[in-house]
C-alpha cells in the first residue's frame, strides 16, 4: 500500500433482519467509522439493508487455491444419504403411479 492510499474494507450487508451477512464489495476508508459511511453511500442507496459490517482488508485470511487438500473430505459418509436405500427407490416408483380413481377398472 503506498503512502497515498487509503486502507480497504471489505463490506458486507444484510437484508433484513435474521439474514445472513453477504460480502457486497470493497471501499478505501482511512478508518472503519469512514468505511461505514463510504459503505451506506456506495451499497446502501441502490439495495435494501438493515446492517453493514465493514473489516479491514489486511485482517481477512484465507486458505490458497494451491492447498485443494483442505477440501477433500477424510472418510467416505456416503452412508448418511438416503440416495443409495432400496426403500427410496420405492418410494419413488410408488410417486410416479397413478392414482387408484385414475387407473382403468380392473377386470
């Protein structure tokens, strides 16, 4: 960062109460209170919010697109899906009948 720029926070808003926080995008500020203001300016005009978080830029941490191992899952849990159950299998051949009042009589 040189001498003649301001910092940057990350802004983040929320819709409305109960709602998560999104990331809506950066401003330079030379403080967090001016960030706040710089923020409601540049995203709060156009979109409906309730609340801004602003974070300086240099206090974000974030994992490196070279380390995908982080990622990968360590055990196979493939159990806990009811994907792979005879009885989901059912379920969805019954779904696709039609009802009893739509079949032909039967003879």
């Amino acid at each position: 960062m040189s001498d003649t720029q301001w910092p940057v926070f990350e802004v983040f808003h929320q819709q409305a109460r109960g709602e998560p926080h999104v990331h809506v995008g950066s401003v330079h500020a030379s403080d967090a209170e001016v960030a706040l203001l710089m923020a409601k300016e540049q995203f709060g005009r156009r979109q409906a919010c309730v609340n801004f978080w602003v974070v300086p830029a240099d206090a974000i941490t974030a994992t490196a697109y070279d380390d995908v191992d982080i990622f990968e899952h360590g055990t196979d849990k493939s159990y806990r899906e009811a994907y792979g159950y005879e009885t989901t299998r059912r379920v969805r051949a019954q779904t696709t009948k039609r009802p009893r009042s739509l079949r032909p009589p039967e003879e």
